[in-house]
C-alpha cells in the first residue's frame, strides 16, 4: 500500500476525494485524471473493514459517455423517483445520487421505522429529520428525569453531598502526584440548610499543597458518619468513594450507599442536543451542594409544572 494519507471512515474524508465508484455516480460521470492520492478505511459490501483508494475530483476527467447518451439515460430513468437523482423533501438535485434515509448516517433517530427509511433525501433534509427526532426524544427523557427527581426528593428526603480530592499541584517536570493530600467535602439536607462545609487533611502538615483551612477528619468525622448512613445525592456515582476510604478504612466496615447520582438525568433533563452528534451535551457540574440541590429542586418541579 503506498504511502497515502489513510481516513477513518466516510466522515473523515475532506471534499474533493472519491472513489472510482463514486466518480462513476455522479450525474454528469467522471473517470480518475491522476494517481489515487488517499484511502479511505470502511467497511465493504461484506461488512469487513477494508480500504479504497481516493481520487482527486479536480484531476478527473469526463467518461466516454456521450451529452446525447446521458440525456437518454435520465429519460430512461424519469418517472422512477429519477433514479434517485431528486431529494424527496426539498427538491434539491445534487450531483451525487441522492442517498435512502436509512443510510446516511446510520439507522437511529429515525421516527417512523421502515417507511422512513426508504425515503431519499439530501444530506440537509437527511439531518433536519434525524435532529427533529433526536429532540423528541429528548423530550420524553427529559420527564422521565423530572419525574426521577420528584421520586427522589419525596420518598426519603436525602442529603446532597459533594466531594472532591485536593491534588498536589504538577511537579517541575511535569510529573503529577496522584495521592490525594485532602478532601473537601460539602452536604447540605433537602431544605438547602448546611451540614457539613470541611477540607479534610489526608497529609502531613509539611505537605504545602494541603490547604490552609484543612482539619482533621476527627473534629468532622461524626458528622460525616451520620451524613453516610443515609440516602445521598451526589453529582456522579463514584463521588463518596474516596470520603468512605478515609472515614472506613476497612471496606467491610464500609456502609452499603447507593447514591442518588444526578449528572447523566441532569443531562436528560437540560435536554440540549448537539445538532453535529445528535446526542445530549452533557450538563455542567454545579460544583456545590447547594447548587446541586438547586438542580434537584428544578427538575422535580418540571413534573408538577412549578417553577422553584
């Protein structure tokens, strides 16, 4: 193989590079003027990866096909969808055929199965559609999150805990120093009123990238007990592992605590949909508790319509 640039799949290849096949497609056909000049890895008609040569569409030339026998061909081909030459939604013509729905970008956030499939639109329309589904769905996520909330704040009302390591800073060489040298820790109950607000030491106090207001887990770590026996609202569900490491450091002693984690059904509920991905970008980190509590609050209201 020689040595030609090399892209990842159809997305990847910039414009003004086809294949053979694709030169051939076009409404007014050309042939390869020039050398392959990239390759392009996909799959084949097989589904196995495999890799096809690129050609340059400014070094390509003219097919043998005469103007009288293209006008012939598009004649033959009228009055059947023109051969696919015509997209279904806006009438644009483009030059390449004009692709099924269900084979642009793939076949999810289609909204109506295989009917919609089979229709052929451009690349524009082929979007439009896919992106007024992806938002449909995201509505009906976004209740199901809210309901979640609502669920959770009326069941058992939780505290909300957040907590963060505290990392030396990078040393010269740009080495970094995983060991956490403190844990801040902030909780509030469900009425917003604050329970705990600490950094807690984890290193010895010659360490100077401890803070300066950190204490010892002692003068907190009843509080902190307490908050842990309870159900919990944390941004992501791993969060309390490293609080639970220091105030139980025999994992058998460790409470059970399956918290109410809130970042994947914060983002569900915001609902904001990258029209390039499709997908939900996620939601910002509220960093505090009580902001965390402010979140919770809102996405519970949406169930009942209340605006907190």
């Amino acid at each position: 193989m020689p040595e030609l640039p090399i892209y990842e799949g159809w997305r990847a290849v910039p414009a003004g590079l086809f294949t053979v096949t694709q030169l051939a497609d076009l409404d007014l056909p050309r042939v390869p003027g020039g050398p392959a000049r990239a390759w392009v890895k996909t799959s084949n008609w097989r589904g196995k990866s495999d890799h096809f040569e690129l050609y340059a569409l400014a070094e390509s030339v003219p097919s043998p096909a005469t103007a009288a026998q293209l006008q012939a061909a598009r004649a033959r081909s009228f009055g059947s969808d023109h051969n696919g030459r015509v997209c279904g939604e806006c009438g644009a013509r483009p030059d390449r055929p004009v692709p099924e729905l269900g084979h642009v970008t793939g076949t999810d956030h289609l909204p109506a199965g295989e009917a919609d499939r089979a229709r052929r639109l451009c690349l524009a329309c082929a979007r439009a559609v896919r992106l007024r589904a992806a938002v449909a769905a995201a509505a009906v996520a976004r209740a199901e999150a809210a309901r979640w909330a609502a669920g959770a704040l009326a069941v058992v009302p939780p505290s909300v805990i957040r907590c963060a390591e505290v990392l030396r800073p990078p040393a010269p060489s740009g080495r970094r120093n995983l060991a956490p040298v403190a844990l801040r820790v902030d909780a509030v109950d469900a009425t917003g009123t604050e329970l705990v607000r600490a950094t807690i030491r984890l290193a010895g106090p010659r360490v100077k990238a401890v803070p300066a207001d950190a204490v010892d887990l002692s003068t907190v770590e009843e509080r902190i007990r307490s908050l842990l026996a309870r159900p919990a609202v944390t941004w992501w569900t791993e969060e309390l592992t490293p609080l639970l490491r220091v105030c139980y450091p025999e994992w058998r002693t460790r409470p059970q605590i399956v918290p109410y984690a809130l970042r994947e059904r914060a983002t569900w509920w915001r609902g904001e949909i990258d029209p390039d991905t499709l997908t939900h970008r996620r939601a910002i980190d509220p960093t505090t508790a009580a902001r965390t509590l402010l979140i919770l609050r809102r996405m519970a209201a949406t169930d009942s319509g209340a605006v907190p």
